[in-house]
C-alpha cells in the first residue's frame, strides 16, 4: 500500500489538485453534455439522418465508458499526471480535427472517437487523483471536484452558441479544442504524491541485506512513483459486484430525465422559453446539491454508503412525483428536486466507491465502475422510449426511472449488510486471537 493511500494530505497542495479536476471536469463532462447544440448544424451541413448524426454523441459517450479502465490501467503503470495531459491532447486533436469535416465518417472518427478517448482519459485520472490526496475530506474535495461539470455546462451552453453563431460550427470546434488544451496545463499540475517513493524506499530498506548500503541507497533512487497492476479480479468481490449492479440500474435511471423533461413540458403545453429554463434550474440545483453534500459527508456524521443509500430514495421519490406536474411552476419545483438530489448522489458515490475496494484498488475499481456502469446508461433510454411508446404517455419514462433507482438501492442495502457482517467477523476473529496469546508472566515462570 502507498503512502499516498494510508496517509495522504487531506489539504495543502491537494486543494491545487482539486480545482485543477474542478476544471477538468468542466472542460471534459460539460463540453459533452452541451455538444447537442452542434447536432443540427452538423446534420443540416452533412444533409444526414438525424439517427445518423446522433452517431457522432453516441460514439463519444460509448468510448468515454469503455477507456476507462485504458486509463486506469495506464495511471497504474505511469502517473495520473501523464494520462491527463495525454487526455488534453487527444481532446484537442478530436475538436481541431473535426474543424476539417470531411464527411461524417471523419466526424465518426474525430469529435466521436479522438473526442470520447480524450475525455475518458482526462476525467477518469483527474478524479481518481482527487481521493489519492483526500481521506478525511475526501467527500468534500470529490463533491468539489464533480461541481465543475455543472459550472461549465451553465455558462457553455450560450457560449457555444455564441461561437456557432460567429465563427460557424467548423470555427466553433477548433476554439473549443484550443480551450480543451487547458487540461494538459491542470495535468501538470496534478503532481503525483512524493510520500509513495519514501514509503517503497523504506520497503528496498527493509528488502535488502544489512551491509548493503550503496544497493538501498541506489533503490531509493530509483523508486518509481506507482508500480501497481490493474487489478481484474475485482469482479470476484462480492462488494464490488453488488455495489457495480446499483451503478447499472442507477445509470438506467440518471440518462432517463434529462431526455424526457422538455417533452414532458411541451406536452403540458408550456412556452419553449420557460422550457428552456428548466434545465438551467436542473444546472444549478445539481451545482448546490453536490457541494452541500460533500460538506455534509465531510462532518461523518453519516455512514458515506448509508448516506448514498438516502439519496438514491430521495431521487426516486422526486421521480415519482414529477410525473405529477400541470404546469410551470409544479414542473419546475419537482425538477428542482431531482436535479438537488441527483448532485447529492454524484458527490458521493465515488466516495463509497474508495470506501468499499480501499485506496489501493481504487483506480483499477474506477476503471472496472465506468465501464460496466455504461451498459446501464446504454439499456435506459431505448428502454425508457420503449415504455412511453406502449403508454403513449412521457410520465411513463419518470415512473420507470423511479422504480429502477429503489431496485438500486436494494443493491446498496444489501452491500452495507455484508460489510457489517464482515467487520462484526473480523472484531470476533481479532477477539478469538487475543484470547488464544501466551501469557507473558506464565511464559517466565516455566523458564524459571
């Protein structure tokens, strides 16, 4: 185990690597999230399909999931450092690229395939950094970390089209690609933790025979800041699998409102301006849901996983009731809910991630998380479609994501049961074992 895993910093220079994610997040998440707004200007210059250009999006977030546990596995055989800045770079090339536009396999290629890499390995080491210098605050600085997503997508959104609107959509694409090359300057700055070579030093220390001085020394020297392996075998932990399955049926819900509020409020016949502003209130409730949580999770008050568990229900709840909406006013309350609620559950859920497979196979566990996650954020909305087509009613996708996130939770209970039951075995073991030690005066007594 790494000193950076027993004993990080908790602040200090790690409140550098926390806004330094903040920023990777909103440079990564939020240009994801707002690339819509290039959808029809792509379709329209192309004359595609509209299927066919939703190809594009599609492919980013399917390599986004699927080169996590890449980029996982190269921060464990390298730095988180040098996985970023490659990230920044291939985030660049995938926008400065799709400036040219040849056709829309070159799209397929650049702002799909380059843009979804880039953005998989920037966000996966940055906020897997984050945990490596927090332990105490560790909630904090990841709710920090995760609220630059949402600060971004509030103020890109009408960024961007200002960009379209002055330099077309080709121009737009290379300005944003030259901003995304900021990620490699927070890379740099996420300077791996010296304290991991002192501590395997001190393990060549203890490894090589008295008398061989110059040969530690030498070692010491030569320490390499990580030399672990991506652990595989995580998927045979019943702690990790349990907790894997509530982020499939989690994922299920999560992608499930954003693509159902503004039909659900076209069809309650609410003006497409007000519309719009449902999702700038989804954007700032989010933004204050995750800070507030993680200054919550920070008190430790509250088990992270119990905590996790509470608004994962609250969520559901939310969805429930959303569906219940007639106008405006209601939509916009039970919206701000969800959107509060969802910021609560994104602050954390790392967090529990770090506390259920511990610090050392964290990155390995980030990696195997994202992408098995993604099966869930690929079955939900087709799923969610299908069911509103049968119903021929929009509420129907909300009642559907609701009811997914408190099968989720049942997951997350059943996690928490078998932790419980792990610690009261190891307490009974711990016990058993003191109980069986020699005593020391009877030991000098029979030598006597």
């Amino acid at each position: 185990m790494h000193a950076k895993d027993s004993n990080p910093p908790d602040g200090g220079y790690g409140w550098v690597v926390v806004v330094s994610a903040f920023m990777v997040m909103g440079l990564t998440a939020a240009v994801l999230k707002t690339f819509g707004l290039f959808f029809v200007e792509i379709q329209e210059h192309f004359d595609e399909l509209a299927s066919t250009t939703s190809w594009i999006t599609a492919l980013t977030i399917a390599i986004f999931h699927l080169g996590a546990p890449v980029a996982s596995s190269l921060c464990a055989r390298y730095t988180h450092r040098a996985v970023v800045i490659t990230g920044g770079l291939l985030a660049f090339l995938g926008m400065a690229l799709g400036f040219i536009g040849l056709n829309m396999l070159w799209m397929y290629a650049t702002t799909g395939f380059l843009q979804g890499l880039g953005i998989s390995f920037s966000w996966t080491p940055a906020i897997s950094i984050v945990s490596h210098y927090f332990s105490k605050k560790r909630a904090l600085a990841n709710a920090i970390a995760s609220a630059g997503e949402c600060a971004f997508a509030f103020t890109f959104g009408p960024f961007f089209q200002w960009l379209i609107s002055q330099y077309g959509w080709k121009g737009a694409l290379l300005i944003i690609g030259g901003i995304q090359l900021n990620i490699c300057v927070c890379g740099a700055l996420m300077r791996p933790l010296a304290s991991s070579c002192l501590l395997e030093a001190s393990h060549s220390e203890i490894e090589t025979p008295p008398g061989n001085g110059a040969s530690r020394i030498d070692k010491e020297d030569k320490s390499p800041i990580t030399h672990k392996t991506f652990n595989w075998m995580l998927v045979r932990r019943p702690e990790f699998v349990l907790y894997a399955i509530f982020g499939i049926l989690a994922a299920m819900s999560f992608f499930v409102p954003p693509l159902f509020l503004v039909p659900l409020s076209h069809s309650l016949g609410i003006d497409e301006s007000w519309t719009a502003s449902l999702l700038s209130i989804l954007a700032m409730v989010d933004f204050a849901g995750r800070l507030l949580c993680g200054c919550y999770a920070n008190l430790h008050v509250t088990k992270t996983v119990h905590l996790l568990t509470m608004t994962i229900m609250l969520i559901s709840t939310s969805l429930m009731l959303l569906p219940l909406a007639n106008n405006y006013l209601s939509l916009a309350i039970f919206t701000g809910f969800y959107g509060f609620f969802f910021g609560t559950t994104v602050a954390i859920h790392i967090t529990v991630l770090a506390d259920v497979v511990g610090m050392p196979d964290f990155d390995s566990a980030l990696g195997l998380f994202m992408l098995i996650r993604s099966t869930g954020g690929f079955l939900g909305p087709p799923l969610a479609g299908l069911i509103v087509d049968m119903a021929g009613d929009y509420r129907a996708g909300f009642y559907m994501a609701g009811a997914t996130l408190v099968l989720s939770a049942g997951f997350l209970i059943t996690l928490d049961q078998l932790q419980q039951r792990k610690e009261r075995g190891n307490q009974t073991n711990t016990k058993a074992e003191k109980s069986t030690l020699p005593c020391p005066s009877l030991h000098l007594l029979k030598l006597q």
